[in-house]
C-alpha cells in the first residue's frame, strides 16, 4: 500500500457491521488529547477507507486494512485483534466473501 497519496483522519467511532466498516462522527487532529478512545482513518487518494487503528488509552486495539478490486468493491479484509490475532477475508468482484 502506497502512503505517498494517502490521508489520516480522526473519527469518534463507526457505523455498520460489513466489511468496510464506515467511520463517522470525525475530529480535528486537536480534539484528540482531550478523547481515551477514537479511530485513525487512512484514506487513498480516491476518499476509500484502506485502514485504520482503534486506539484506546494510547494502545492499538484493532486495526483493518483493506484491498480494493478495479471495480472499486473490497477484495481483501486483514483484521487484527487486541490479542494481535490476525484475520484474512477475501472479497469476489461483486463483493461476496469467498
């Protein structure tokens, strides 16, 4: 994954269950000493979420990053647990797990 083109932004929290998860709720980068808990997007140069890290109390809780296919639907899903537990799922052309 390239950080050349990519941004980092600050959330509350997200919505959803499917993969890949939505963050809402933004903050400004001064808003963060004042928050325990809150997400860090990373964004590609297209605005699509290609990851981020649930940061509670200054630790890593979760952390996702995703792969796009050409058509724009997600094709693969890496999630990383708080016990550094790592899952992978992969995604067809039209967005259906395999």
């Amino acid at each position: 994954m390239s950080t050349s083109s990519r941004t980092t932004r600050y959330f509350v929290t997200y919505s959803g269950v499917k993969l890949p998860f939505k963050l809402v709720n933004e903050l400004g980068a001064n808003e963060l000493d004042n928050r325990n808990t809150y997400f860090q997007g990373h964004f590609d140069e297209a605005d699509r979420l290609v990851g981020f890290e649930k940061l509670a109390y200054g630790e890593t809780e979760l952390v996702h990053r995703y792969v796009y296919h050409d058509n724009g639907t997600l094709k693969q899903a890496e999630i990383t647990d708080i016990d550094d537990e790592t899952t992978s799922i992969e995604f067809d052309e039209s967005g259906q797990q395999i």
